[in-house]
C-alpha cells in the first residue's frame, strides 16, 4: 500500500487545557490529509462536490498513543485500506518528527450524490486515483 | 435596548493550554446567542435561510476583559445595537455566575441573497423581528 | 445499564459546507455528555483535574448514521460500557428530536496522574460514581 | 513596517454551510500567523511560556471582505502594528492567491507571568524581536 504524507504544526487553538493537542483534533488532520492524497492524485476533492460527489463520512476511529504538543511538527501518512465501487477507507499515522508514531487511526466513508442522497458508484477516474 | 441572555458552559474543547477558554470561541458564542435571540422573536434563522436570506458577517470585534474556565457556567446578553435597511449590528456581553463583564464584542452584518449574493432589504417580518 | 442524556442544538459554526453538522464535532459532543454524567453524578470532571486525576483519552469511535442540522435539537445519551481499575469506557448515542439514532460511538481513557503521567486507579469516590 | 506571511490552505472543517470559510477560524489563522513570525524571528511562542511570559489576547477585531473558500490557498500577511512595554498590536491582512484582500484584522495583547497573573514588561530579547 503506497501512502502518502503531510506535515502540519499544531495550532494554539488545537490544544486544550491538558497542555495538548485535544483529541477531537485529529479527524480535521485526517482529513486535511485525505484531500491532499486527493490533489497529489490529480483529482482534489474540491472538483468532486462540483461534480456532484460528495464523500460521506459514515465511521471514524482514532487510538492515541502520545500526545501532540503546540507547535510540534507532525506529519499525519494516509493510505487507501480499501476500496470497493461505492465506499473506500483510509488509513492514517500520525507521527513526531522522530518518526515516533503519536495517533493512528481510520476513516470510513461512501459516495453519495449528495449529502442525504444517494450511493453511487465511483466513477472511473475517481475509482483509478484511489486505487490502494 | 431590550437584550436577550443564553447560558452555556464552557467546553473542555474549548480550553487552551492556557487553561481558559480560547478567544476564538466567542465568535461561536455570540454567534449561538444571535440564533437563540431570532429563535426567541419568531424567526428562527434557520427560517432565514430556506427562504434565501442569508445574514452574512462583515465585522467582528470582541474585548476580552477576563478568562472565562471549563465548565463555567457563562451568560451571553445580546442584543440589537443598529438595524438599517440592509446591515445589522449585534453587540454581547459574555458575564459569569455572579455577572461580573467577562467580554464584550459586536458584530456586524449586511442581508444577502445568498452568501456572495446581492445585499438585500431586510422583509418586513424580519425588520420587525430585529428591532432594537 | 442506566444511561444519562444531554440536549444541545446544533451551532452554526459546527456545519460545513456540506450543510451537516461536521463529524469531528461529535467528539466534543460525546465530552461534554460525559462532563454532564459526571457532575450528575456528584463528581464534576474539574474537580478530578484539581485533586491531579486527568481522564486522558485513549481511543474515539464514532459511526454515523444520519446527519444532524444546524439548530437541530439533539440528544446524546452517555453510560459508562466498562469500567476497570484504571480504564473506563463510555458508550454514546445521538438521536433526533424523535429519538432516531444520528450516530453512536465510544471513547476509551485511562486515569493518569497528569498528561503523559503514570495509570492511576481510581479514587474509591470516583470508581463509585462511574459504576456502570 | 516589515510584514511576514504564512500560506494555508482552507480545510474542510473550516467551512460552514454558507459554502465559505467560518468567520471564527480567522482569529485562529492569525495566531499561526503571529507563532510563524516569532519563530521567524527566532523566539517561538513555545519558548516564551516555558520562560514564564504568556501573551494574553485582550482584543480581536476583524473585517471581512471576500469569502474564503474550502481548498483555496490563502495568505495570512502579518506585522507588529505598536509595541509597547507590556502591550503589543498585530495586525493582518488576508489575501487569495491573486493577492485580493479577503479580511483584515488587528490583535491586542499583554504580557503577563501567567493566565490571569501581572502585567510583565517585555524582556529585552523579546522586545527586540516584535519591534515594529
């Protein structure tokens, strides 16, 4: 499975009063690092809702194993788990900058016509850019 | 000016590593307190929007005079500062338990179609509904 | 089992462009469930914090199953699934106003003497009230 | 005035269902801002608590001009507005990729030993590194 990896510093705003990185946090990282996989790959996440698919989050599971503290650089891997014609799951690791793993973690989702609408299945394009 | 009050408590989520609540909450806050006050005058804004009113924010301003803490309970009074033909201005103050002045803040607002829309005169039922 | 709920309107800035309320908001959501069962319970969250207990989160699951809107009226109910010497794990349930479940989801924790300190087990008054 | 600049990309979880980026996420653009320019300029915030100085917000003020869209590019310019000895101004000016003005905005803060502790005049190093 090829992955692929984004850097971010974490913000002030992300920390809570335990001094770290507050766990809700996390899934906004996933996904900032979904729709960079999806730019690399040539098709940003931006042209599908104009295209009228939209990326449903249906399930999100995250374990923490070390804390992200403010302004530390962390580097959030994505990877395609799976893929099938409607739905596909990402992977994700999140890592200190000695390659230390701090998070990891999964995302569900299926494609929709819209939000509340629909299944569809990915279209060829689409389906070719995620293949894991 | 009759104003209009809404309690909540601070969010764990909401703390920063400073132990207070961030100060990029109070936006959220006023903005909850707006929904309530519209929802309390009969035109919930949810209403505004199907309707194809959409009540865009040009201006925040907040002072922030003392920290509010997780789980505090915190009141936010808000109220109608300026109502013109197509802008409204929205002052608040955010005070603890015991009503000592927390922040205070205003934001300011123009009618548009819909959002990037032409500004638009406020209808009749709504003009009434924000009368300071 | 007995379970505990916790009414909140969907807030404005929680929706995204989707127009639903954004998954990563139903961590903070599930949070403060639990901040609200604890302080029902006789022990609000703070004063574990004051007494040097921290409830540190180790793992966030959430499936969704319908989205919520802006200015929905939700319920999130919380119980107490597991509760070990050192760990517990909450269960949650969201529903709409007619009691239609929106997602569910659980977090797991383990008691530390502060963030990235050592396992603590649980104060006999604490272990008591989050007795399942 | 010398400014800085930082380059984001609007996220996903920063959108609402107006289609555009919530007004409450500039306050937190521009810290990113201000923590880039002090590790720009060789004293990171980070380093600031740890030697006991906390620059409390006391002010936010922002303008907005052009949403700012899930995905675009923007340019968070930022620069010492005033400088005094315990009190200093930032302000910011956001921009799209075609340097249009999305939002401007200024900050206030002080220095104090800690959240809610006594007003600290600036150490010299530091004073230094924030002249305007």
């Amino acid at each position: 499975m090829k992955s692929f990896a984004v850097s971010l510093r974490v913000r002030y705003a992300e920390t809570d009063q335990m001094g770290v990185a507050h766990h809700a946090v996390y899934p906004v990282w996933f996904e900032q690092a979904r729709s960079e996989l999806a730019r690399a790959r040539g098709v940003p996440y931006a042209s599908w809702e104009q295209r009228g698919y939209f990326l449903v989050v249906t399930e999100v599971r995250c374990r923490y194993l070390k804390p992200a503290r403010y302004d530390q650089l962390v580097t959030v891997e994505v990877a395609v788990a799976s893929l099938k014609s409607r739905a596909v799951v990402f992977s994700y690791h999140v890592r200190d900058e000695r390659g230390e793993l701090l998070a990891e973690g999964e995302t569900h989702h299926v494609l929709v016509s819209r939000q509340g609408g629909r299944p569809q299945t990915f279209p060829p394009d689409l389906a070719e850019a995620l293949r894991p």
